[in-house]
C-alpha cells in the first residue's frame, strides 16, 4: 500500500505533538498552542478538544484542564457523561471548518461562564465564527488578548463576527 508523502508527513507530526504534550505533567493557565501552524488544518482535518475550568472568583481566564488534538476521524470525546460542549470555534464564516472546540465539567449558568484570555497562536486570527453550547448561550469575541480591544457578540449561533473574522484573540461565553 502506498502512502501519500502528505499523509505520513501529518502522521509524523500529530506522533510528535503527542509525544511532546504527554511529556508535560500539568497543563494549566491560558492557551496553549495546540495546533501546529499550518495552512491545511481545515484540509488536514485536525483540530483540538480543550476542556476548561468554569471561570473562577479573581480570576478572568478559565485555566485548562485537558487537551486532545488530532485528526477530526479519530479524535476522542472527553468523558460524555461528565463533560459538556461549551464553543466550537471555526475558519470560516458559516461555521464551517472547525478548528477548536472547549469543553468543560460543568454547563453555563447565571453563575458559571467560561473565557480565555488567549487562543493558541495556532488560531489567534483565525477564527471567522462560533457555537455557544449548553446553556452557553451568549458568544464574546474580543481582537486582543485579555478581552481587549475590538469586540463582537451574539446569541448562541454566530455564522460570522463580522469586522473581528480572522481577528480573534480572547473570548468568553456566558448564560
């Protein structure tokens, strides 16, 4: 069987992504660059699942509690029965191509939102459009790190952020 030089090249490196992440022995703070910079990751088919903390008292990012990377085909859930879906994040508007999505142990409430105050380089203006899931219902995007600068909102579906697409830095999502 003949492989496609493309192919091993992405095999190659997702084995070295894996093996330099279970290297590390905590994974906490902001974003952490996940997803190798590539031109082809919606081709390519790989994304990453984070899962996050709920935003807590003092604090203005959700710190990172588990990530998984990989090809969309073969990429595990966290455990569906003690996790939810929060917001996907996509490279294009319509909510196509998605690149990053955030999970997290607990849905969104009056009195539990989730943010981070930096995306991965890898998709730091890159973001064109987003889901907020589980009671996530509102979606903040902001053009700097720390909900700085520019900023766009909407409820739930956002199929583009309009003047911030390829410009997403930070982002929260709320009840």
């Amino acid at each position: 069987m003949k492989h496609h030089p493309r192919t091993t090249s992405y095999r190659i490196l997702l084995i070295a992504i894996l093996l330099f992440f279970s290297s590390v022995n905590t994974v906490s703070g902001t974003a952490i660059d996940l997803i190798p910079e590539d031109d082809h990751l919606s081709d390519a088919n790989i994304i990453c699942n984070v899962l996050l903390e709920p935003l807590q008292p003092g604090n203005t990012t959700s710190s990172i509690l588990e990530f998984n990377c990989g090809f969309k085909s073969n990429l595990p859930d966290f455990e569906v029965n003690t996790t939810y879906l929060l917001a996907s994040f996509f490279d294009k508007t319509n909510l196509e191509g998605v690149l990053i999505q955030y999970y997290g142990p607990s849905m969104c409430s009056s009195g539990i939102s989730y943010g981070v105050g930096q995306v991965s380089s890898s998709v730091d203006n890159r973001i064109s459009s987003g889901s907020g899931y589980s009671g996530c219902n509102y979606v903040y995007v902001y053009d700097l790190p720390n909900y700085g600068g520019d900023s766009a909102s909407c409820f739930a579906n956002c199929s583009s952020f309009g003047a911030l697409n390829d410009r997403v830095s930070s982002w929260k999502v709320t009840n």
